[in-house]
C-alpha cells in the first residue's frame, strides 16, 4: 500500500517503539510503500530511495490513488531551511503548516496572485501560499549535465553549514554525515545510499582518491563526507556537532588528521 508523508517530519525508527534508534527521518510530500502493518499504531515502511523503517500510521495519509495522484503532480519542493504554508498570500496572514527543506509539494498556477507569492496543494488538499523563491521546481533524473550536478550537490550540502548533528537526522532541525550527503543528491533528482557506505544497486561507483572531484563522496569507518573541491569536504560531524568543513591538506587550519588518514572508499555518480 503507498501513503504520503503529512507531517513535517515523519521519524523512522529501528523497531516499532518511539524509544527505538531513529535511523532515518521522512519529509513532507514524500511518498513511501507500507510493507507490514504492525499494529494499531505502527507500520513497516519502505521509502522512495529503498530504506526501511518502522514509522507511526498517524504520519501518512494511506490512499493508493492520490499516493499516484501525488507522485505525477507534486513537483515542486522546500528550498528554504524553513517555509510556511500560510492561508492568504500576504505576510500577515494565518500559518497552515511550517515545511523543511527538501518537502514535497504541489505547485498550482494563478495568475491572479502577487508574483512573489506562489500557490500550492497540500497533502490534505488544501490550498495555501509560500513565498514563490522558496519554492524550485523538481529535478527530473538525467536532466542535467555532470558539471551542473557537481555544482548543485556542492551548494545544497553547504546550504546546511551549521545545521546541528542528529543521529538519522535528514532536515535543517538537524542531520546526520549520510542525510547531508543524501539529500544534496536528491535535491538533484538522484537517490544515493542513505547509509555511509556504497551499496550495489545504487548510482555511487568506488574511484580511486587520485580522481576525485567536487561532488564525490569520501568515506571514513561509520561516516561520509562530500568533497568540495581544493582538499576540503562538508560533512555533518558528529565529534564537530554540526555541519562543518575540514580539509584533507596536513598544512590547513581545518584539517582532521583522524578522518584523512582513515578514508575506506571514495564515491562517484560518474565512472
């Protein structure tokens, strides 16, 4: 059964306990697969990028059909940390729901509003407003060109500079090393591992250090980063406790001789 995601955030938990191990956290607008109902509370999920987890039913709305409905016409997402999805298209007007970067939402045309303002369906079906420069449009898989995705996967990882660490986290709220990585790739329409290793089946091929170029993937025991270009890497730290940069180079300032002297594979979407 498919189901989209109606809250902000949707935790995805190693077991069906709110106690349990946050492993992954699912967004706004995204759509996933219910693959065992476990009770009156809990259900089995699998998400778009083909992870797994035990979610809360109250997080989704269950309904195949506009699930599909969904998926063909929701094609715009968050850009901005945070947006709010107000009731008019004016500043003052009443909030409806706050989104995170990286939901999903339904971009409607109407011409009649003020250009800064765009109008968008919900989950539910209700009409609201954000600001039309928070919002960009889906990107399709295989649209754009190797140097446009290097370029785009760099600015969106940077765009969390600061956001605070999170075990499993995936949002502005906070991130872990692999959401950081992952969302910077899907924000560009491609779907990575969302664990910090390189899994068959999935676009990330191992290259070899010495070919290595912004964009890439650098991976550590337990932890990943994405190079940046000139010997620097962005990563979410959990020892830095929050998104930062380090270099790989033994002469600068920010250089972190305890992960440039473990680095286990480097990753590339283009062999």
């Amino acid at each position: 059964m498919n189901a989209i995601v109606k809250s902000m955030i949707a935790n995805l938990h190693a077991k069906p306990d709110e106690a349990s191990e946050l492993v992954d956290e699912v967004l706004y607008g995204m759509t996933v697969q219910i693959i065992e109902d476990i009770d009156e509370s809990w259900v089995r999920i699998q998400t778009a990028y083909r992870y797994e987890g035990y979610c809360k039913k109250a997080n989704f709305i269950v309904d195949k059909t506009r699930t599909d409905t969904w998926r063909q016409e929701a094609n715009h997402f968050i850009n901005q940390s945070f947006a709010d999805v107000l009731l008019q298209p004016r500043i003052q007007s009443a909030k409806i729901k706050t989104l995170v970067k990286g939901s999903i939402i339904c971009s409607l045309a109407m011409e009649e509003i003020d250009p800064e303002w765009a109008a968008v369906q919900l989950v539910s079906g209700e009409i609201g407003y954000v600001r039309r420069q928070w919002l960009q449009e889906k990107i399709p898989e295989n649209s754009l060109s190797e140097q446009q995705i290097r370029e785009n996967v760099v600015q969106i990882a940077l765009s969390y500079l600061a956001t605070p660490y999170r075990w499993g986290g995936k949002s502005p709220l906070g991130i872990d090393c692999s959401g950081l990585c992952s969302m910077a790739y899907m924000l560009n329409g491609v779907y990575i591992y969302r664990d910090a290793e390189i899994v068959e089946g999935f676009p990330i091929k191992e290259i070899s250090l010495e070919h290595i170029q912004k964009g890439d993937l650098l991976y550590f025991p337990g932890h990943m980063a994405l190079y940046i270009g000139d010997n620097l890497y962005v990563h979410s730290s959990l020892g830095g406790n929050e998104v930062n940069i380090n270099s790989l180079d033994k002469q600068h300032q920010q250089y972190r001789k305890d992960l440039a002297t473990s680095i286990t594979a480097v990753g590339s979407l283009f062999k």
